[in-house]
C-alpha cells in the first residue's frame, strides 16, 4: 500500500464521524509524526510502498481515530502557543481560546512598569498539562512560575513538558478546594473546570469520551465554585498590585465578574475570544 491509497483508505474509515477535509488535515499530520513527512514530501512519496512497521503503526492509529479518540491524544503532543506539548488521555488537549488567556497575561505582566511585576511569580491553578505555566515561563523569563494540580498524572505530563521545553516550572500536587500555603504571589492564572452537567449533554462525543472530566466538569447548583475558592486563595496568596487571571465559561462572564467584586476585587475586566464569546476575566487589584 501507498500513501495515495492509504489516504482512501483513512477517507473511508473515518468518513462516518469526520468530514473530507478533516480527514485530510488528520492523514497530513499523521503522516508528518509516523513517516516525519511535510506536506510537499508526503506528495513527492504518494506512490512509494509504504514499509511494514510504519503501515502497522497506521493502522494502529487509525483504529484509534476511528474510535473518536482526537488526533493530539493519538499522536501524543499537540501545538500551543508554538510551543509542543504531550498530552494524553490524563489532560485536556489545549485550546486556541487559552492561548489568547495566555496572550493577555503576558501582556499584561511585559507592560508593567513596576518591578514587582517585572520579576514577579506566577501561579497556575489547575495546570494540566502545564500548557498555561509553561508557555508564561518561555516568555516572561524572569517570573517564578508555580503550577498545582489535583491530578498526580497531569502533573507528571506537565513536568514532562516542562522538561520538554527547557522552562523551570516548581510543581505542587494539591486540591485548591482546600489548599492552604503561606507563599504570596503576583499574578494568580487559572482556566479551571467550568463547564455545567446541563451543557455537558450538548458537548462533543469525541470530547466527552476522551478527555478528563475532572478538568471539565462542574455541577449545574455550583459553577463557580473553583473560581471562588481560587479567588479566596488570592485574597490571601496574592500581593496587593496583583493580577488574578481567568479563563471563563462563556455564559457566565457576569456572573464571574459580580462573584469577584463582591469578594473585593477591583479593576475586573471581561474580555471576548476571537468567536466573540465572554471568555477571559482579568482583577488587578483588591479593596483593602
Ligand atoms: N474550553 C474547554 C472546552 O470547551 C473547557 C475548559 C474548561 O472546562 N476549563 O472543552
């Protein structure tokens, strides 16, 4: 078999549950991690007889896409912020949405002029797979950054990709429903599990039977309820010019910013995404 014919193949196999041009973009970068192909290699050996191991590792693949298992757990990393991260079936696969959280963040924290921000600390709440720690760390080189997690096999993923990308990361495994620490921080930075059972029903079966509830989900009568334990965290864990820095569920982008003020906080702002949706919320600063 070649590539030409193993492309019909992948066509027809995965046709029942994506459509044709997904199916190409998942056959190109397939091709790219099991043949270390590029786009214009892949057509330069479209008719060359595909070798054994690599076609046994195709169909392993395949068998998996076919599942609904998406791409990024099956080929094992994916691309934030330009920067690659493992993931695996332990972490949610990183979002466009947090990398413009990310992008906010970083200006936010380039642009000030005090030095308190400039050689600051950071903590990640909810890590992950360390995709927000880390890609803070790669651009703001002179913060500290802290990430904790609930999950032992996220962090073990985030310290992979720590390593991975060469940035210092101090991880701590802890549930910041009730973790308690006396370290004060600068900027407090968390996109934590957001989305009610009610909007569970209308997600994605390829998200809901792969990727890790416990990152997800919260209850309909309670979903704020890690923005205000992280909030009451910052009220004690975060300095006084502080930056305390949401992702956030798209209906609930008042709701978020009325919780933070009546916890005290100042200088709430709320910003969309690029699909024009509530998704990001930024405090800075707190009422003494
Ligand atoms: N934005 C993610 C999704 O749509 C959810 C992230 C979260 O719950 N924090 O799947």
């Amino acid at each position: 078999m070649n590539l030409k014919q193993l492309l019909h193949h992948f066509t027809n196999e995965l046709i029942a549950i994506y459509d044709e041009q997904e199916i190409i973009s998942i056959f190109n970068i397939t091709v790219e991690h099991i043949s270390g192909f590029n786009r214009s290699q892949l057509m330069l050996n479209a008719d060359a007889e595909i070798e054994d191991v690599k076609y046994n590792e195709y169909l392993l693949a395949l068998s998996r896409l076919k599942t609904g298992e998406p791409l990024q757990y099956v080929i094992g990393d994916t691309v934030f912020y330009g920067l690659t991260f493992k993931v695996s079936g332990a972490v949610l696969i990183p979002r466009p949405e947090t990398e413009e959280l990310v992008d906010w963040v970083i200006e936010r924290c380039g642009s000030d002029q005090s030095k308190t921000l400039k050689n600051g600390s950071i903590l990640d709440i909810g890590t992950g797979s360390g995709c927000i720690a880390i890609s803070l760390k790669k651009n703001l080189d002179n913060f500290k950054v802290s990430a904790i997690d609930v999950s032992e096999s996220a962090l073990a993923i985030a310290s992979e990709n720590a390593q991975l990308n060469n940035a210092e990361i101090n991880f701590i495994h802890a549930d910041i429903l009730s973790y308690k620490s006396t370290e004060m921080y600068d900027v407090i930075v968390s996109n934590p599990p957001y989305i009610t059972m009610e909007e569970q029903k209308a997600m994605h079966k390829n998200v809901l039977e792969n990727e890790p509830h416990l990152a997800l989900f919260v209850s309909n009568e309670e979903p704020l309820i890690f923005y205000e334990a992280i909030a009451e965290f910052a009220l004690r864990n975060l300095n006084e010019n502080g930056l305390l820095c949401f992702e956030i569920n798209e209906y609930l982008g008042k709701e978020t910013v009325q919780m933070l003020s009546d916890k005290s906080f100042i200088n709430i702002e709320l910003r969309k995404d690029m699909q024009g949706k509530d998704r990001m919320v930024l405090a800075s600063g707190m009422k003494l």
